[in-house]
C-alpha cells in the first residue's frame, strides 16, 4: 500500500490545514490512540528569528489537540550546541504556548541519560533517560505519541533537514560532535532515525527557510519564502521526500534519507507515495548553502586538501556570518581550518588567529605557533564544536555571547542557572565577556519592526 502524504494549505487557517492532513486516515481519532500523551517535538534548533518551527503552529495544532480530546500534551527538544533548549524555549515563545495548553515542557538536555549503541556502531551515545523511557524502550512506548514537527528548510551540510534530521536531537550535544565529518554525518543520521521513528510527521512550511540552516536576521528576507503549506504524513521518509520535491531536491541528493530508504525505513520514490495536494506548483530550487556574507575584515585561510563543510567549514562559517551581519563586530583576526597548507597560505597571516578543528592543529598547529609567537592563537580541537567556535568567534570579533540571547541578560543568565540547576549537560559557552550586552540585536529589532516576525513567530498565519 503507497503512503500518504498531504500538502495542505494554511491559508483557510490551521484547523483546516490540520484536518486536511489527517482526514485521509478517517481523522485524527484514526491516528492518535484515545487516551495517548502527545509529545511535539519541534525543530526548536536556535533561537534566531525564523529558523525554528513556526510558534503559531504549535500553539494551533496544540490547541487542535485538545480540542479533539487530548489532554496528555508534552513539547520537547534538544536544541544545538551551545546554547540550552530552556533558554531557546523561553525566546521563542514555547514556553509561554506550551503553559496555555497545559503541555509538559521536556527539556532533552537536562536530566540524566542512559547510554545507546546505535546499530553498526560500536561506542555508546548517551541519550535522555526520559526519550529512552517513552519511545525507545518497547514496553514503554504503547501509550506515548509521537509526533514530529519540523521546519521546511535547506541546511548547508545535509542540503535539507526535515523529519528524518529532527532526530539530530536525540544526542546529547558532546556525542553529536564526531560524527559531523563528510564519511559519517549521514550515516548517523539514518541510524538515530532507524533508532526511533515517529509515530506522525508534520513538516511546517507556512515560511520556508534557505541558505543554510540558521540564517542571520539581516538575511533573513533574501533567505525566506511564504509557501503557507504544511506537509504530513504517518511515513516521515514518504514526508520528507514531499518536502524535499517543494523545495527542489531530489531524495537521491540528500544522503541521509537516500540511506533511510535504502534500509526500508520508509518510501523514498515519489511516484510510489500518494500525494494529496498540488505537488506540480513547487517548481523553484532553493539554495541550500551559506550565503558566505562575512566581515571584510576576517581573513579565512582554507586546508587544498581537506575541509568539511559538515564540520570545521560549516559551523565556523555559519557562527562568523551571523556575527558579521546581525552584531556590531570587529574584524582584523584570520581564521584558519581544513588540512593541507602550502607554507606560502600561512604567511602574513592578519592579526590574531582562530585554528579550528583536529585536522589543522595536528598539521600546523605548532607551525602556527612557531610563526606567530606575539598572537593569540586559539584552538578548537574538535570538528564541530560550535560551543567553542563560537567562544573563540565572539572573544575575537568582540562580542559577549550573552548579547546574541535576545532576553534581558539577567532574565537569561537566570532561565541558564535553572537549566544547570536540572542537570544541563549542553556545553555553553562562557555568557561574560566583551562588550555591554543589548538585548535584541538591531538586525532583529528591524525584522520585527518591518513586519517581517510572521516569519519567525507566524503573527499571520491564520488559526
């Protein structure tokens, strides 16, 4: 039997759209068992503007389950690397939507964990206690729901992430690091989904994002698009290959859902999958890279042999566009990462300097060092530490960490001492340090101000 997937049309509103997606299966009551708790799990990835699952929609489709008696509703998440999901939560209005409906708040990344040998693996992660307890350990998972709700958007290391990627969460932070390697990315992203699948996927495209996965606020227009659609389905891999075609790839193109499918973790072929909707009007590609707009000041120094996007490259560059674009920065520093360096690449290197990941401290670390001994010279010895390149991007450019949280800094430092009070165990980068922190950058200040927070927080968007 060929999957379902719906493409409904959020502008009738929400309620409709959501009807819309569960009325092939005879309606909702079909698809959530009577007397179920309901975990959403958003893509709550960062808390910059519009990169996160639309608030708007969460808060409608819990609303929605309630109204057709679902009483037992919980959001949870694990968001990225340095930063907490109860800080994120608190920015972008989780926190706030999830108390109206009297939904437990779930926070992945605090609390204790309980370790997990992924299949073809050989070295346990550590995963929540409470994921392993609801979804993961079999005789425990009749009763629990899960429903995934992720954002319709490109990434610039997997080319899309989507249902099968919101999985990425699962990890704690530290044993997501090594993995982000061009040979290994997505296998492990096939293998956590082959871990846990949820029960139903509904992919939020009412704004679509591109260029990469976290956007800077002063981009954010060249980088979004209104389609108003939500795309559902009981099969998350049928669902993202929907979304994939929306957005102008090909399964084929994304590994980790090639993979998904090649395993028969789900239909990856368009024409064995019923589409319910109008799938021919989505005809425009959407970049998926970064658009590598950085401080002109920031001399960038790339390995000829070697240097993963999906690590090293990827995260550095994504930390230095949103800091170049949405802060009041300073350049005069180079960067260096990748592997395989002519001597004349590192000579008259400006300024002090940035040395990111294994690769480039193995190769010329010491190099670097004997060279520019009257530098500072700071080294992030794993290939996707976003926490510490992060760190070392801020201390460099000048700018507190705190200022990028767009809270009252102490209403922040104090939502980070509540998480570290439950047991945090993300890696968070030192919050002082640098300039007077000023809440929301200005960046942010004018995407809302212009109109464009329907984007981010979906004002707009019909209920």
């Amino acid at each position: 039997m060929r999957p379902i997937v719906t493409i409904a049309d959020t502008t009738d509103g929400l309620p409709a759209a959501f009807d819309a997606i569960f009325a092939p299966y005879g309606g909702i009551a079909n698809v959530i068992p009577a007397g179920s708790k309901v975990h959403l799990k958003p893509n709550g990835v960062h808390f910059s503007v519009g990169v996160y699952t639309d608030p708007a929609v969460v808060d409608a489709l819990l609303a929605y389950l309630s109204d057709h008696g679902y009483k037992r509703l919980a959001l949870m998440e694990n968001c990225t690397q340095g930063v907490s999901t109860r800080l994120v939560f608190e920015v972008n209005g989780y926190v706030g939507i999830a108390r109206q409906h009297n939904a437990e708040l779930i926070y992945l990344d605090e609390g204790g964990t309980v370790p997990y040998t992924l299949e073809d693996e050989e070295v346990p992660i550590r995963i929540p206690r409470r994921l392993y307890e609801s979804f993961i350990d079999p005789s425990r998972r009749p009763g629990n729901f899960y429903l995934s709700l992720p954002k319709l958007k490109t990434h610039s290391m997997t080319m899309m992430t989507l249902g099968v990627k919101n999985q990425q969460a699962f990890p704690i932070d530290e044993d997501r690091m090594h993995f982000h390697t061009h040979e290994t990315l997505h296998l492990r992203l096939a293998r956590l989904y082959r871990m846990v699948q949820p029960d139903f996927c509904i992919i939020e495209g009412v704004t679509a994002i591109f260029n990469g996965h976290i956007p800077p606020a002063a981009l954010l227009r060249e980088s979004s698009v209104q389609l108003n659609v939500l795309i559902g389905g009981q099969d998350t891999v049928a669902v993202d290959t929907v979304g994939c075609k929306v957005m102008g790839y090909a399964i084929e193109e994304v590994e980790h859902l090639r993979l998904a499918a090649e395993w028969g973790l789900g239909e990856g072929q368009l024409d064995r999958i019923e589409v319910i909707g109008n799938l021919n009007r989505f005809r425009k590609r959407y970049p998926y890279a970064l658009q590598r707009r950085f401080h002109p000041d920031v001399h960038i120094v790339e390995g000829r042999e070697q240097a993963c996007v999906e690590g090293c490259k990827g995260n550095t560059e994504c930390a230095l566009e949103i800091l170049s674009n949405d802060y009041p920065t300073q350049g005069g520093f180079s960067i260096v990462f990748g592997k395989g360096f002519e001597d004349a690449d590192l000579e008259d290197l400006p300024g002090d300097i940035l040395v990111v990941g294994a690769c480039t401290i193995n190769d010329r670390g010491a190099d670097l060092r004997r060279r520019y001994p009257d530098r500072r010279i700071i080294e992030v010895d794993a290939s996707n530490d976003i926490r510490g390149v992060t760190a070392g991007l801020a201390h460099l450019m000048k700018v507190r960490p705190l200022a990028m949280v767009p809270l009252n800094p102490l209403r922040s430092l104090w939502i980070v001492l509540q998480a570290r009070l439950h047991g945090l165990n993300s890696r968070m980068p030192p919050l002082l340090g640098g300039p007077k922190p000023t809440g929301l950058s200005e960046a942010q200040r004018r995407w809302y101000r212009e109109g464009g927070g329907d984007c981010g927080r979906g004002a707009e968007t019909p209920r």
